[in-house]
C-alpha cells in the first residue's frame, strides 16, 4: 500500500495552488516541473511533445538494479532525477527533485544542471563501454535526512555532489582526477565510500602516447563505436572515502569495499532486497548486464576467494547466499530463446542434478 502510494505521489506530481506559489524558479530549469494548470483547448501532438516527455528512472527499469528513487529516513520525502529533453538547445534539463508525500508542500528542485550520465558496461572484454541508455541516477540520503548525495557529471567530470534537502544550495562533494563510478553512504550516515576506475585513465594515456606514431589494429578497437582504440578490463579499481566535515579522503576497509562491490547486483524489485550478498561479485558483464564467464566472484567463510568455471554461471545475475553461506543462489535467463528466468543454486560439493550445479570450485 505504501509503494503503491508513493509511486501515485510521482506520477501526478500535482500540488495545491498555494504550495506551487512556493516552488522555486531555476533558469536552466524553468519548464522542469508539471504546471499546475494546463492550458486550455486542444492541438494535435506532434513529435516535440514527445521528446519534451519527462522522465524519471530508465526506459526498462527491471533490468537495472538501482533504485531510481529513495526515501527520506523519516519516510515523508521521496528524492528523485527528472529529466527533460529540449529540443531547441540539443540538450537535457537534469534536476534533482525532492517529493512531499503527503503533497502538503510543493516539490522542491534541490540541484539542475549537468550532462546526461549513459549506461556502461563490460562489453567484449571491453571495459566501461558508454550506451545510449539513460544511467539511473539513484539520490542517497545522509543519516539525518538533512542532505542528498547523487552522482552529477559536470563540466567534464563525474563527481559525488551533496545538494540540501531544504534546497538551500548544492555542490560537489568529491573533487576525483578520476570520474566516480559508483558510491555509497557509510554507516556513519555522513561518509562517502567512492569506486573509481584508475586502470581506464592509465589505459586511455597509454593509447594516447601510442597514437602519436600510430595504433596496432588489435581486439582494442571497435570500429562500430570508435575509431580509437578502447580500454580493456579487468581494470584496476580503487575505493576511497571522504569524510564531508573535513574533507580529509582515507583508504577504504574492507567492509567499506564491499558496500560499492557488491550493492549494485541488487534489485530494488527484489522480492528480498535485505538478501546477503556479501563477498559476491560479478566483476565483468555482457550487453545484457549478465556475467561473462569466469567473472563471477566469491569470498568464501574460510577467507578464501572463489571463481565459478561453471557454464551454469556465464550469465548469472543477482546473486545472494542462502542462510550458513554454504552455498548461493543467483538469476540467470534460460529455457527456449532464454524467454525464462530461472535460479540456480550452486553449492561447494559435486552437483546432484542438472538443477543444481559446484559453482565455487576453482
């Protein structure tokens, strides 16, 4: 009943008069907000309407594990990206909105701007290949509700930005050579835990040195995207945090780690979003989000670490482990034109059936 109210709260996004009358006016983003009252009379659509849609989260969201909005943690206020295209400029307005449930006030714009983030993946032994899909742009809130963190790309970099949930005023949080790929609040409440990806910029340097006399044709190259050579994964990956009172930046521990490695390959439609997903990751996945073969990693009880050789895991997606660790279960496409979803359990013993597969043996 809860969720189904919320998502009726930002669908209509309609308020009172006199809480529209307080809603901000933002330059870039005049236009971003629903107005209160449409004009009257009717006009046939045409195709600048439909570019000029807003849009909240990506086109098909059950294929993207983040969530495209979050609740405040007193629960009244819902914060989300609103997007909209103008056609005019060749260009997106990108506000961070900030919802009353109860619509008692209007919705507030807490930041605008920005560049359009795309949706990356491992492609081909590609590493961070851009798509023309939408990134989800998931706000988290600090531990006290007074702040929201977000990625934001700006001026040519990707950063975490810290905008006030009073709207009071936003900016960048982190200041990283090296674009933010991902982020979390730590348990602190107030600590930004960042992944960045080091390896791609050092790749990117490499070829660009090499360029200067010219590029061996090699797997590096995909002419159908670009015609420079492009940088190959596994990358290094670092993970840092910043502490926001200070600005002091530390070396993550590694349960600081996991939070970036592991919180992503969850669903927020999962049926058991609090699922233990601790020390499983899927380093390296296909077009389709799926892990590539060999990509899916686990550390084991004992402290070990695992890779799972299985056919059965080329594809998996979403893993958990089950109650005592002894074994995990993850989603994977199957049955005919893999139209069906199975989930499939893998444990540490020889496999019984054809159900059930050994996917932590090296």
């Amino acid at each position: 009943m809860e969720k189904a109210a919320i998502f009726a709260a930002l669908a209509s996004l309609t308020i009172s008069t006199a809480a529209h009358a307080e809603a901000a006016v933002h330059s870039e983003c005049a236009n971003i907000l629903p107005p209160e009252n449409l004009r009257a009379g009717q006009r046939p659509l045409n195709s600048e309407d439909l570019v000029r849609l807003r849009d909240i989260g990506p086109a098909e969201p059950q294929d993207f594990p983040d969530p495209l909005f979050t609740l405040s943690p007193d629960g009244r206020w819902a914060a989300f990206q609103l997007r909209r295209a103008d056609p005019e400029v060749n260009h997106y307005c990108l506000a961070i909105v900030v919802l009353d449930l109860s619509r008692k006030v209007a919705p507030r714009i807490v930041d605008e701007g920005g560049d359009p983030l795309l949706y990356t993946m491992d492609l081909r032994g590609i590493a961070e290949l851009p798509s023309g899909l939408m990134r989800v742009i998931t706000p988290r809130w600090s531990g006290d509700g007074s702040w929201i963190a977000f990625l934001k790309r700006d001026r040519g970099t990707t950063q975490v930005w810290r905008a006030f949930a009073d709207g009071s005023g936003s900016a960048p949080l982190t200041h990283s050579n090296v674009d933010i790929a991902d982020f979390r609040i730590g348990n602190d409440g107030s600590s930004i835990v960042y992944l960045t990806f080091p390896g791609i910029e050092k790749q990117r340097a490499v070829n660009d040195r090499e360029g200067l006399n010219g590029w061996h044709y090699d797997d590096r190259f995909a002419p159908w995207f670009s015609k420079w050579p492009l940088p190959h994964g596994p990358v290094e990956r670092d993970v840092q945090v910043l502490d926001p009172a200070t600005g002091k930046v530390r070396e993550a521990t590694p349960d600081e780690i996991e939070m970036v490695n592991s919180a992503s390959e969850l669903r927020f439609t999962d049926p058991a979003p609090a699922s233990d997903a601790k020390g499983l990751e899927i380093a390296s996945t296909n077009i389709f989000g799926r892990a590539q073969a060999g990509s899916f990693h686990a550390k084991l009880a004992d402290g070990s670490a695992a890779t799972c050789m299985s056919p059965a895991c080329q594809g998996a997606m979403h893993p958990w482990w089950m109650p005592g660790k002894t074994h995990v279960r993850f989603m994977r496409q199957d049955g005919w034109a893999n139209a069906s979803t199975a989930i499939t359990t893998g444990t540490s013993g020889p496999a019984k059936s054809d159900a059930f597969i050994s996917p932590m043996i090296c």
